[in-house]
C-alpha cells in the first residue's frame, strides 16, 4: 500500500467476512500509519479451499475512519462467525 509491504501478520484487523463457497473475502484493516484499508480477494475457480488463495485478484483501497467504522459495523456478524 503506498509503496510499502505490510504482512498480514503484523495488520490489526478490525473486520473479515470470509466466503470459501464463492471464494471471496474482504477485510478492513487499520495499517500502522493509521490509515485504513478495504481489502477484497477473489481467489481464482480452482483455488477453493479453506488453506487460503494462491491465485486470484484483490483490490486494496484506502478508505476513511468513517467508512472503516461503517464497514466494521456492517460486517461484524462476518467477524464473530470467524473468531
């Protein structure tokens, strides 16, 4: 993001919603600089598997504190199904 790798790891993460029937998943992170990012995966059709994604797309958008917090709120049934 910007220029700079972060491993997954080290992100807080404050929001998942993870699909592995349509093998879909989005995150909301708070990145260390403060700002937050919305972060989709697709994995590619053959990569169904709950081991994760080893091909596909994502898209990682920086997003406000407001949009965080919304996205936070809307997925936290996603989150807690995960915890």
């Amino acid at each position: 993001m910007d220029g700079v790798s972060y491993p997954f790891a080290s992100l807080e993460t404050l929001a998942k919603k993870m699909r592995v029937a349509t093998n879909v998943s989005e995150f909301v992170y708070k990145l260390p600089t403060g700002k937050y990012v919305y972060l989709t995966v697709v994995g590619d059709e053959d990569q169904i598997s709950a081991y994760g994604v080893s091909r596909g797309w994502y898209v990682a958008e920086v997003i406000s504190e407001k949009d965080a917090l919304w996205l936070v709120k809307a997925l936290e049934p996603f989150t807690n199904m995960n915890e």
